[in-house]
C-alpha cells in the first residue's frame, strides 16, 4: 500500500481537489518515488479529517504568509495567500509536529513552520536588504520566466553535522530560488542549517523529536531527476511508510 502524503496548495473557488499547476508539481514528484498524492482542503474545522487521510506532510509553496501571524505590519509587497490558507497550515504544522507525521516543508511551507513555532521573516528582500541584497532569490519574476524554466540559479551550503546533511548525503550543491521573502527570526524550535552565499537562511533542520520534519526554501519539486531533491521527496514518502507501518501493527 502507498503511503498518502498530504498537500497544502493555494485553489480558487471551485478548485479544491483538482490538481492545478500550483500543486501538480508536487504530485509527480511523490508519484515519482512511490506515494499517493492526498490534496487537503483549507479547512480547520476539518483538521483531523484530514489528518485521518494521510501518512505525511508537504507544506507546499505559495503566496506570502500574512505578516500579523508574526506580530508584524504588512509590507507594500507582502501579498498573503488566504487568511483560510495560513489558518489551516499554522493548525496543521502543529499537529503533524505533536502527531509525529513525516513532514516536508517547502518555500512557503518553511516560512510557516518558522513562524508557526515563533519565528519571523524579512518581508521583501530586495527593499528591506537594500545594497545586502546581493544574490538572485527571486528568479521567476526578476527574469520574467516561467514556473516551469527556472533551474538552479545560486548555490546552498549545508551543516555537515546536520540531520539534513546525512539524508541528502551532500553539503554544498545548485538549486532554484524563487521567493522574495526568508526567514529573520528563526523559531526556538527550528535550527537554521543551510545558507546562501548572501547568507539568507535555506534550509531549517527539527530541534524536537519528530521522524521526519525538514524544511526547505528552494523549490525541489521543480527539479526532476535531481538527487538532492529525490531524496527529499524519497525520505519522507519512506518515512510515512515507516511509520504508518508501525501505527497498523500496535
């Protein structure tokens, strides 16, 4: 039996459960290494229906978080996704974190797990680093290319020490970039474990007991027949077989 990954995504009216191009990225790449796509609606009154239907967790990417979740004015460029979106993700990455599902956090899915356990973010890089903002994050539209043509564009360095270092087996490798917001303050809870040459924060290892949480800035469901990003999507679809597994037998 596959295990069911959960995904998080933005939908219009209409569109919840149908796999649109802000979602179907993410299926093909648990489809790929043998999961099932489960897409969950913005719900949270229907938290733990939607917790029942699944074995792990992405966060996906996505419009901005809204900024009063971090105790924070709104920025002239912070577009939030949903208030219906941040409130069922906040809810959401709290239960998979007390529930031990297998999480994978992307994008915006890192920026809500920061801010969920108590963290903050720079709003808009490009205006609030001003001469610091010295590398290319935003690569869709500072290049006006689409989703679909953006490829590794800057280089990301990884804490040899870290958890996310030994799934990935690597320590330095090229990836895509395509947000124009990044962690300020990271969460209590959280570990920043990966940077940028600029020094932005990419990758965000659990201080807490958990089976599988990592999250990550870059867009791995992006890049098809990349290790780095095979082995993330690899790790938590075994992680969620691990554990669902282990929830059938006792």
């Amino acid at each position: 039996m596959k295990p069911r990954i959960g995904i998080t995504y933005t939908y219009g009216p209409g569109e919840a459960g149908h796999i649109n191009d802000n979602v179907r990225e993410y299926v093909v790449s648990v489809e790929a290494v043998g999961g099932e796509a489960v897409l969950l609606r913005n719900e949270v009154a229907g938290l733990d229906k939607s917790l029942a239907k699944i074995d792990g967790l992405i966060l996906s990417g996505g419009a901005d978080v809204d900024p009063k979740h971090y105790g924070a004015a709104r920025h002239e460029k912070t577009k939030p996704a949903s208030e219906a979106r941040d409130d069922f993700e906040l809810a959401l990455v709290h239960a998979a974190r007390e529930r031990g599902i297998p999480t994978l956090c992307v994008c915006r899915g890192l920026q809500v797990a920061n801010v969920a356990f108590g963290g903050t973010l720079i709003q808009d890089l490009a205006s609030e680093m001003d001469e610091r903002y010295t590398l290319h994050h935003q690569q869709v539209k500072e290049d006006g290319e689409e989703r679909t043509t953006a490829v590794v564009e800057h280089a990301v360095a990884v804490d040899p020490d870290s958890a996310l270092a030994k799934l990935l087996g690597a320590t330095r490798f090229p990836t895509n970039s395509m947000h124009h917001q990044a962690v300020k303050d990271v969460a209590p809870s959280l570990r920043s474990v990966a940077r940028t040459p600029d020094g932005m924060v990419e990758a965000l290892d659990a201080d807490f007991e958990h089976p599988f949480f990592y999250a990550v800035q870059w867009h791995p469901e992006e890049l098809h027949d990349d290790p780095i990003s095979a082995k993330l999507f690899g790790g938590l679809v075994e992680a969620s077989r691990r554990v669902s597994g282990a929830v059938a037998r006792t």
